[in-house]
C-alpha cells in the first residue's frame, strides 16, 4: 500500500540533504559517475526525441531514413503530420472524448472520495473502522476482475458503451485510493481545530468545505494530478466499455497501430498529441504528481 | 471533548459517504464476487461447469504461455527494476543536478503505456533505417567487423565460379601453377564500387597464378565472361588459394581487380573467394521476434518504473541515521561494507515496499504488451492480464467464463498484498 508504507517521498524536486554514499561516489571516480548518469539521462530522453522528431518529419521519409538523420538534414522538419492531425477527425473527436471522460472522473473521484474520507475521519459512526477496513482492501482489486461484470451491468442500465459509462467505471475504481489518501491527510489535522470550528456551530458540510478542504489542499492536489493521468492515460477501460464514437485517444491510437509501419506519421503525431496535456502537468506540478504517483502506485 | 455520536451526525456520515461507498459496493465488491461465480459457468454463462474453466486455464496452449511470461516478468522485472533504483539513488546523492536527473527518470510515468508502446515499437523497429536499436546495434558491429564490400554479389553463370553452401565463391575446375583466370562476377550495382576501381584487363601470363576478379556488367558491349569496355575490377577483395581443402595462399584484388599468387608448387589448386566479400549486411536483430519480445517489452518497463523506484529508495537512503553509518566507519568498515551491512540492510523496508509495489503492477501489465507486441507475435509475449481480455473481449474470443476464471486467478495473486496492506493498516491505526 503505497500512502501508509512510502516514506515521506523527496520528490525529484529536493535534492538529497545527506551525502550517505559520498565516499563510494568518491571512490568509483566523481567524473565516471557523472558521465555514467548523463549516458543514463541520454538513454531515458532519446526514445522521446525519437518519437518527436519521428512525428515532425514527412511520411516518406519516415520509410527511406532513420528520424536521427536530422541532425545532419534539419530541413527535413515539417508540420504536415500535425496539419493533417488537426482535420483527421477520429482523432481530434478522441482527444475531445478523453477530455469529457477525465474532467468528470477527476471531479466526481475527489468530491465524493473527499465527502466520504471526511466522514471517515471526522464523524463517528458504528462500523466506521470496518469501511475503513473494506477501502483498504478494495485499494489492490486488479480492474480485470470488474471488466464482465461491469459490462453486463452497465449493458442492463444502457450506459454500455457510452461516455458516462466509462466515467462511473473510474470514479468507481479511483474511490478507494481517493477515501485512503484523503481520510489520512484529514486525520492528521489538529482536533482542537475541528472542535473549535464544531463548538462555533459550524454544520458539518460547511467544516468540511471552509476548513478541512483548504487546510489538505496539497494532498487534494496530489489525488486530482494522479486521477487525472491515470484516467488520461488509460487504454483498458476505453478499450472495454466505449463504443467507437466515445471512445479515448489511448483507443483511437491502439487501432492505427495495426498498419504500424505504414503510418508512423499519424502514429507518432497522434502519440504526441495525446502526451502533451500529461507532460505539461507533470512539469508544472511535478511536485504534486510525484506524491501522487508514489502514494498511488499500487494501484 | 469529543461530541457524542448522536443521531445529526450518523446521519451527515451516512450522506457523506452514500455516494463512494455505493460505487465501491457496485463496481468493485460486487464484480469481485460475481467474478467467482461467474468462473465455474460456462462461456455463455447458462451452464454450470464447476471447475473446469481453471483446469482449461492450466491445460489451455495460449494460457499456459501467458501463465509462463508472468511467471518470467514477477520473477525478472521488479529484481531489475529495483536493482536500477537502488544504483541510480546511490549514484545520485551528491550530485548536484540530482533533481533534473530524477525528473528525467520520473517522466516517463507521466505519459500513458500506449503512447510508451509506441515509442519503443519505433526504437525496435526492424529496419536499422528506422529503428534506433538495430541502428546502434549495426553501426556497432559494423566498427568492429567490416562490413562485407560486395553484399550480394554472385558468380556470372559459365564464368568458372561456382557458390558453396556458405556462400564463398571457388573455382570449379583444377586450376595450375601458373594459370591465368579471369572470374566475372555479377548481381551488384557498378555505380557502387569503389571509386578507385579501375579497367578491368585479363592479366598477362608470367610467372605465378594469375587472375582476375571483375564486375561483368555494366559495358554497353555485355558479353558473358569476356571483359569488355568499360567493366572495372572488383578492388579488395580476398582470395584464397587451397589445396586438398587447405589454404596455402592468400591475396587481395588491386585497384584494376587484378590478383597475383607467386611460388606456389608444381600441383593443381582451387581458387577461393570467401564469403566475407559478399554476405549479406548485418541489419540488426528482430527484437519484435517470438524470441526477444517479452525482454523487449520488459525493457520498455524498466524504462518507464526505473525513476518510481529510484524516487522511493532516495527518500529512504535521505532517511538513513547518519549515525550507523558513521559508526561503521570508525569501526574501520570500507565503503563497500558500510553500504553492504548497514545501508541496506536500513533500506530494506523501502526495498520491500518498492518489490511489492512493483510486483502488483507487474501482475497487471497489459497496455504495453498489447502495444509494443506486433500481433503475429502476441501469442508468445502474452501475459495473464491481456489473456484475460484476449479470451473475454478480444477478436474470436468472448468465452467470459475462462475470462472470469483468469480474472479471479490473477485478483488471487494480489490476495497476499492485499493481507499485507490490511495487516500493516492495522499495525498503524
């Protein structure tokens, strides 16, 4: 379980404060290690480039050349790929469907993951400690187990198939996580807090939403961040649940990889595209994205 | 002072949490439950069969295999993966872009499996003309074994040269002492040859075996085994001079394809062009074949949980009492046994959650094998988790039954993390 067992994670932001291994690093030659680590960064970036450069370089040449003969032929560069992205319109309408499954799953699964660790956290109910008992173990349920029945569920209420269908199937599986993270960022804040604000006579609703809320900001980041990838990058669940017309850019790209080799132009464009929203909220909440990836990883 | 638990408040519990645990309830503990069920049914869910989905599981070609790969990635992957981690955090600690290093690494987390997939189906593509493995892998083997000058290049039929099985080129008949050959060659582009490649002439005779190794192509005037103008010698190449099957003399092609053996006894040879001329190029491996697709999917793995595991082992090595470690030192213990007896002995806790963490999602690895696997060669990369969907969803498949079997083997396999998780919960409330 990742939240209750990960140390308190240094993200990639925070260098490490204590040089534990300094004299191995000293002995193995600061120079080796230093070029060792730069062949590695080298090794984890060029396949990105690959894909970038594969996508900005017209199809024929695509078949004739390696992407890396750029470098000596910068000219070769163009936008083509992405033009013709723009007006394919299976693609464009999957990204837009990928957009209209993410933003609610993100919404709902912090809302309502929100509502109910608070209540887990805060109130005192019979029972209380056995629901908490019953998320933590729901945390490890592989999706393959809900993919039969869900579907002959979600076929008996006609949402088969459909983009609400594959929302629910989200919210449902980003629950526990959600309940689990949230309820032990709660339960860390100060009791006095709560009381005060409850003596006050603040009606639950409104501490959960002008206290507890703002005071776990961070962690609501964190789960926001990591549901949105999740859900963005998914390929199961659309592959499972949508229908051609709902289906996600994870689908869309899944069915050209089948003439892979005669399009890598729409392939490596499309890839790209559907990267572009991850890699712009990795960077920009690189902080927060970590968090949520380790505390989540088990999923 | 805790407010008593009164009516008001087990009323606002229950309305905050209705909503999650209903769908916890419908879509997961339902589900899991009815998977079981759903198991001992037949494909079509009207017959009950009782065990006999699990024992197809087991006896079934195409779930064997699946069974055997996850075998391979549970007991390969999250070793290797951890194993990575561990160097990479250690090697990292004082260095100080450690940060942009780590984000390097984390990156790949961020972007979806399939979008992975695709990036590495094109760094394994087959083709070194677009592939960047196979690229690397013949520019490598190219620097240290030269590659063959006239790849492709055959005998000119009733020229006197005859192809062996290895694909060398030898004479056909005896050949004397002192012999003069002319051995024409063809199946190869004049525009590529050397550029000092020069007129091809029939040598002179003289002392010595004599010859000569041209391209009989590319004169306006072609006549078969008769140099004519405009036909060049084939320079560099090897030529091998054999008697009763043994090399007794070797020479190279000048620029004019002209060769000269002197001194050689009284006797009849055999003239040999070994194959080294004219093999095919290397053009790399078929790392998207049967035989290295799951190490190539493995490989796209590890590039993507390398900087998750290396990311929790730093927090843990930052978290590491500086104290032990300077106590084994005074003690007069090396670096190597510091980080040997006491570092990670330390980290095992952080090592045991990565492995676990690792290990679960190693179970549930489909995307990239559904990607990066061509689908002539799925079948041999298949693991559970896409067999799954292969017999439940997939083309020519929708036997739900096995599906749901193969889905509760795999929700078994998680059961133990599952306890774990319970267990330490427990331990921490």
């Amino acid at each position: 379980m990742g939240a209750a067992m990960a140390p308190s994670p240094d993200p990639p932001g925070a260098v490490a404060r204590r040089p534990v291994a300094a004299r191995v690093v000293a002995r193995l030659g600061g120079p080796v290690v230093r070029t060792a680590l730069v062949v590695v960064a080298v090794f984890w970036l060029l396949p990105v480039l690959g894909l970038l450069v594969a996508s900005l370089r017209p199809e024929e040449a695509g078949a004739r050349s390696g992407w890396w003969t750029v470098f000596t032929a910068p000219a070769q560069l163009t936008l083509a790929n992405y033009a013709a992205l723009l007006s394919d319109r299976v693609m464009l309408g999957s990204l837009w469907n990928t957009v209209l499954i993410t933003v609610p799953s993100t919404v709902l699964v912090v809302v309502l993951g929100a509502l109910a660790a608070y209540a887990l956290a805060w109130i005192e109910f019979p029972g209380r400690d056995w629901v908490l008992l019953g998320v933590v173990a729901l945390l490890v349920v592989p999706i393959q187990v809900a993919l039969i029945p869900v579907a002959q569920l979600l076929g008996g209420i006609g949402l088969y198939g459909s983009i609400p269908g594959v929302v629910l199937f989200h919210v449902a599986f980003g629950l526990p996580f959600a309940v689990f993270l949230l309820r032990n960022s709660f339960a860390a804040i100060p009791r006095d807090l709560l009381e005060a604000a409850r003596m006050d006579g603040g009606r639950e609703l409104r501490i959960f939403w002008r206290l507890v809320l703002p005071i776990s900001l961070p962690a609501v980041a964190s789960l926001a961040i990591f549901q949105f990838l999740w859900v963005w990058n998914d390929l199961l669940v659309g592959l499972v649940f949508a229908d051609e017309s709902s289906a996600p850019i994870t689908v869309a790209l899944r069915s050209e990889l089948r003439q892979f080799g005669s399009n890598v132009d729409v392939l490596a464009s499309g890839a790209f595209l559907s990267m572009v929203v991850p890699l712009v909220v990795f960077f920009a909440f690189q902080r927060h994205f970590v968090q949520g990836v380790l505390a989540g990883s088990t999923r | 002072m805790t407010r008593a638990p009164d009516r008001g408040g087990r009323r606002t519990a229950l309305l905050f949490l209705a909503p999650a645990a209903a769908l916890m309830l419908v879509f997961l503990a339902y589900p899991a439950a009815y998977s079981v069920v759903r198991s001992l049914f037949d494909a079509r869910g009207t017959e009950f069969v009782g065990l006999d989905n699990y024992a197809t599981a087991f006896t079934d070609d195409r779930t064997l295999v699946a069974l055997r790969n996850s075998v391979i990635w549970v007991l390969v992957a999250p070793t290797l993966v951890t194993t990575i981690g561990l160097v990479l955090a250690v090697l990292t600690e004082r260095i100080r872009w450690a940060a942009a290093f780590r984000l390097v690494l984390f990156m790949p987390l961020a972007i979806s499996l399939v979008a992975s997939g695709i990036i590495f189906r094109l760094v394994y593509d087959e083709d070194p003309d677009s592939g960047l493995a196979n690229a690397v892998a013949v520019s490598v083997r190219d620097a240290f074994t030269a590659p063959s000058p006239y790849a492709g290049a055959r005998p000119r039929d009733g020229g006197g040269l005859v192809t062996t099985a290895d694909g060398a080129l030898v004479t056909a008949a005896p050949v004397g002492a002192h012999d003069v050959l002319a051995l024409p060659i063809t199946g190869f582009d004049p525009a590529a040859l050397p550029r000092q490649a020069s007129a091809a002439t029939v040598a002179e005779p003289g002392p010595g075996l004599r010859g000569l190794v041209w391209l009989d192509v590319g004169s306006a005037a072609d006549r078969t085994g008769l140099v004519d103008a405009g036909e060049r010698g084939m320079p560099g190449v090897g030529v091998e001079v054999l008697a009763g099957g043994r090399v007794v003399a070797t020479a190279t092609t000048g620029d004019d394809g002209r060769f000269t053996v002197p001194d050689l006894a009284r006797g009849t040879y055999t003239v040999r062009l070994p194959e080294e001329n004219f093999a095919a190029p290397f053009r790399g491996l078929t790392w998207l074949g049967p035989a290295l697709v799951t190490p190539v999917v493995i490989s796209a793995w590890l590039w993507i949980m390398s900087g998750f595991a290396m990311t929790l082992i730093a927090a843990g090595l930052a978290a590491v009492p500086r104290d032990a470690l300077e106590a084994a030192r005074v003690d007069g213990a090396t670096e190597w046994q510091v980080f040997r007896r006491v570092t990670v002995p330390l980290l095992s806790p952080v090592l045991l959650v990565v492995v676990v963490t690792l290990v679960i999602n190693v179970l549930k690895v489909f995307d990239l094998v559904f990607v990066i696997a061509p689908g002539s060669v799925q079948e041999e990369a298949n693991v559970l988790a896409l067999q799954m969907w292969q017999v439940s969803f997939g083309p020519g498949g929708g036997d739900q039954g096995l599906g749901s079997a193969l889905a509760v083997l795999l929700f078994l396999l998680v059961l133990p993390a599952m306890a774990f998780n319970i267990r330490r919960f427990r331990r921490e409330q």
